[in-house]
C-alpha cells in the first residue's frame, strides 16, 4: 500500500485559494459591469445644439388680446346684372367691349330677328284696324243718338205748343167762351204727347247707356291690340341690348354670328362703386362668427374697415363663404375680383396670459414648448396648458409665467430631447 507524500497537502490548499480568488474576481467584475451598465443606460443623452437664426421665439405677456381669424377671399360687387336674350335671335353686332363705362340706356350689343320684325307690322295693323272699328263705331252711335234727341226734341216742342194750347183752351171753356169737348181734345192731346217724350226721352238715356258699353267694348279690343302691338314692339326693341343701370360692363359672353335662345346670358354689367369683400373662412373657425362682426380687409394696396353681413349656410372645399359689407371707402385703384385677405374680430379678451401662436397650437390644448433659460443659450421643454386663440396670438391657461420666452417654431425633430442648447 503506498502512503501519501507530505508534500500532496500544500498542493492542495494553493488550487482551493486560487479558485476562490476566481470566484471573487469575476464577481467583482460582474458587479462592476452592471453598475456601468446601469449607468449608461440611465444617463441623459446629450443636449443637441440649434442654431439660434432657425428658430422663432416670443415673449409671454399679459394685457388685452384681439381674437380674431383671417381667411383669403376677392372684392365682387354687390349688384350685377346679367342681360339676358328676351327671344330666340342672332348676335348682330357687339357695339361695346368689357371694361367700358356704361349707362341705363348704353346699346351694348345688337341682335337680329325677323319674326319678331313680322309680329310686330302684323300688331300695328291689327291695332290700327281696332282703332278705326272704335271710330266707325262712335260715328255710327252718335248718329244714331242725335237722331233720337232731334225727335224728342220735337215731341218736345209740340208738347209745349199743346199745352199752351190746352190752357187756352181751358180758360176759354171757364169764361163760357169756349166748349168743353174742345178743352178736353186739347187736353188729351197734351197727356198723348207727354207720354210720347217720356218714352223718348227713356229710349234716348237707354241708347246712352248702350253707347257707353259698345263704345268700352270696342275701345277694350283697342287697348288689348295696343298692349300686344306694345309688347311686340318691346321684343323689337330688346333687340338692341341695353346695360340698364350705371356701371362697367364685365362680360359679353357671345360673339357676332352666335345664334342665342330666350334667357340666353349676352352680358354682365356692374357698379363697381358698391363692392363687398367674400372670404372664404376654414370651417373650424366658421362657428365663432356672427353677423356684425369687424373685418379689417386687407386689399394690397390698402386696408378698408367692413363688418358681416352674411354667412354661407353651406361648407365648400372645408371652408365657409362669409359676405363683408365695406364701410370705408376703398383704396384707389380697387377692381371686382381684386384678391383680399379678411381679418374678423371676434371678441376683445381684457386681461389674459398670451403668446404668439406656435406652429400646430390647437384652442384647449397641451403642447410642449421650449422656454428660453435666462442665459440664453439652452431651452428646457414644458408642457403648456393653451386656451382660447386668434389668427397670430393663444391664450396661455398653464405652463407659463408673464416674462417667459419660448420657442414657437417647428421643434417636432427634437421630440426626443428635453433639453436643446443655443448657438
């Protein structure tokens, strides 16, 4: 049996120390490299730097705020007048071109017919036939009726001279000069001729009548010729297109030789003293505007003061048509469909926290702004409560204090930073 050497034992002892110390190094260095682990993963990442000339900032303030929302639009005026064709014809001649001043009774074009030429020959007989019926008509009566009061006039002359004959007659018979029968004659003759002139006297009042209703029968046929000799004559002189008011001719939609029907368009005229500004409004906005309302309009050339007058019930294309009555006189130089950008005040907030509106700010919203540090060259982001806004300006609800710059400009590219240094 072989016994172990006295120098098996140390050797022992050295492997089982070395191991341990193994066992520690590597758990000293698994310690060490997650505490490093840990801290890189908790570090912040490095404030990125923006260039100071890219970005738009603004001072929050506190005083009065004008609400208002701005929309595009042109100047139209407010009374056009489209002239229509009043019967079926042909473009003759064009007198006048757009842009020329025009009066009520300007010729802007003429236009050819010549069926309404026959109507209207055809209507001047045909009332000249109904005049001259009218006057055959009165000759006729009249005769007739002076025949009539010539007899009754006679009647009534014998009627006088027998009565003068039967008081004769009478006073005769009463002083004994005369005989009774003889007074009785004269008196019956005198009844006879009486009833005679009643009944002609009748007949002559019932010719009056009569009279008077053929002749209104007859002078209605006149007047009835005459109105349609008249509306001929009126489709004649339509012919010749005339602008009806006091204005500037705009359109003349025809050309010679163009065959147009009745109701066709052949021009347009305006005053182009009366014009209102139309401003398209997006329809988010829309709800907030009443009729009344201030508008700064803006022409380019000059800003004139107006106020709403209507609303367009209807959205297109997301925006709301909204009428403005100008009330300033417009800048010179001013033309129907001039472009125009409108400027609605809705209301005048007193005393609020406000700031220039930031890109993509919402009314009621919470966006992150960067505040501007004191020192100027880093920027913090805050979450910022807004509340009611205008075209350039929001309220400030939470988030900010009067003093306080922040950036407005698009900052979507550092959303992941909530620190950005200055430069």
């Amino acid at each position: 049996m072989v016994q172990a050497s006295s120098m098996d034992i140390p050797r022992v002892s050295n492997i089982r120390a070395k191991r341990i110390r193994l066992l520690v190094y590597a758990a000293i260095a698994f310690v060490l490299v997650s505490g490093v682990t840990y801290t890189v993963l908790h570090l912040r990442p490095a404030a990125p730097s923006v260039d100071k000339g890219s970005i738009w900032t603004d001072e929050v303030k506190r005083g009065p705020m004008v609400r208002e929302i701005r929309g595009s639009g042109s100047l139209v005026p407010e009374e056009i007048r489209w002239i229509t064709a009043q019967t079926d014809a042909r473009v003759d001649r064009i007198v006048i071109h757009p842009g020329a001043t025009v009066h009520p009774d300007t010729i802007i074009l003429e236009l050819t017919n010549q069926e309404v030429q026959r109507e209207l020959q055809d209507a001047e007989y045909q009332l000249k036939g109904a005049q001259a019926d009218l006057e055959s008509l009165k000759a006729q009566l009249n005769g007739e009726l002076l025949k009539q009061k010539a007899e009754a006039a006679t009647t009534r002359s014998q009627y006088a001279q027998a009565k003068l004959q039967s008081d004769v007659d009478e006073q005769f018979r009463i002083e004994g000069l005369g005989s009774d029968l003889t007074a009785k004659l004269s008196k019956g003759k005198v009844e006879q001729l009486a009833i005679q002139l009643q009944v002609e006297e009748e007949t002559i009042k019932s010719a009056a009548d009569s009279t008077k209703s053929r002749l209104s029968a007859s002078q209605s046929k006149v007047d009835q010729q005459r109105s349609m000799y008249e509306l001929k004559r009126s489709k004649l002189d339509a012919l010749h297109v005339r602008a009806g008011i006091e204005g500037v001719l705009q359109q003349v939609p025809v050309e010679v030789g163009q065959q147009v029907g009745a109701g066709t368009n052949v021009a347009r005229v305006t005053d182009p003293k009366k014009l209102k500004a139309e401003i398209a409004i997006a329809e988010t906005q829309a709800k907030d505007v009443v009729l009344g309302q201030k508008v700064s309009i803006d022409t380019h050339n000059g800003i004139a003061e107006g106020r709403v007058t209507r609303i367009d019930p209807s959205v297109i294309n997301g925006t709301v048509t909204v009428d403005a009555e100008i009330t300033d006189p417009l800048p010179k130089g001013t033309r129907p469909d001039t472009g125009v950008e409108g400027a609605i005040e809705l209301d005048n907030l007193r005393d609020v926290l406000f700031v220039a509106r930031p890109v993509r700010a919402q009314s009621g919203s919470t966006i992150g702004l960067f505040k501007v540090a004191d020192d100027g060259v880093s920027a913090v982001r805050l979450n910022v409560k807004l509340g009611r806004s205008s075209a350039d300006t929001i309220e400030v609800v939470e988030g900010l204090k009067t003093g306080d710059k922040v950036i407005l400009s698009d900052m979507s590219a550092w959303d992941g930073f909530d620190r950005i240094k200055l430069k």
